[in-house]
C-alpha cells in the first residue's frame, strides 16, 4: 500500500503528495502496543490476533523482543499454517482459537526472568502490510502472603 503511495508521490500535485506523505508515515507506524501483568508461577496470556475472515490463514511469529523489520527477533514460536506450530519451548502454547485468528501467546508457569518485551506478527501479504503488536509483560508477585 505504501509503495503505490510512492508511486502516485510522482504522479500527484504538491498539496496532495503530502497528504500521501501522511498516510504513508501512518500506515509504516501501524503497529499497537499494550502492557500485560503476569503473576509468578501463574500463567498469562499476551493478546495478538487477526481478522481470518478477512484475511484467510496466514504465517504469523512470536519473538522475545520488538517486532523487527521482518520476521521475529529471538523467535519463540512461528506457524506456517494452522497445522504447523514450532515452538522453542512447551511452556509458550497458543490457546486461543487460532483458526479464528486468536494467536494470543500463553507462558505457562511465568517466571520473573519471563518480563520484557513480546513481538507478534503476522504476515499479511503485501508490502508493508504486517500488523505487529509489542506486548509489555510486567511480572508481579502474587498475594504476598502465598507459599
Ligand atoms: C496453565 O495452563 C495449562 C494448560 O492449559 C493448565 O494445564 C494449567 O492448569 C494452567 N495453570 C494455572 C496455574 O492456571
């Protein structure tokens, strides 16, 4: 999408390439970020899904860090389809409804080493069209009292 924006840049009147500039900048920025609490010793789920009506199966990846320009950084988990899931350990599992596009990550048994940034992507065909979430896990203790 950003690439025929590009194109039209050439083709268009000063006023509006810059509104195409604008939406450009918008759509390269697309990507959302959120924070999630995970207690010690339970299990979270960080969200990430996508519209499978819209948009059919698609390759998506979860990686430890921000979503790079491509793939996934330290990368967790990835799917080539609904059928094929590698994951790096037992304990990151997706169990939402991933034919629905719910490919929400859930750490089992959070530690505190688990804290830190999570990226999801998910490959959407076309240039510049991945939607990317970063997830902020913040790892708390539970009741203090517990034990
Ligand atoms: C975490 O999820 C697993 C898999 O669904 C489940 O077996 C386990 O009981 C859950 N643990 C907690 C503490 O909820």
């Amino acid at each position: 999408m950003c690439g025929l924006c590009v194109f039209l840049l050439s083709i268009l009147t000063q006023g509006k390439s810059i509104y195409c500039t604008f939406l450009c900048s918008a759509i390269l920025s697309s990507h959302t970020s959120s924070n999630v609490i995970g207690i010690i010793g339970h299990n979270v789920t960080l969200p990430c899904r996508y519209d499978t009506k819209h948009h059919g199966e698609l390759s998506f990846c979860w990686g430890r860090g921000k979503v790079p320009t491509s793939k996934c950084s330290d990368t967790i988990l990835t799917a080539a389809d609904w059928a094929e899931q590698s994951s790096q350990s037992s304990r990151y599992q997706l169990l939402g409804r991933v034919m629905d596009g719910d490919i929400s990550l859930t750490i089992l048994d959070a530690q505190w080493s688990d804290g830190g940034v999570y990226g999801c992507r998910i490959e959407v065909p076309g240039w510049f069209n991945d939607h990317k979430v970063n997830t902020q896990l913040v790892m708390e203790e539970g009741n203090a009292h517990a034990n």
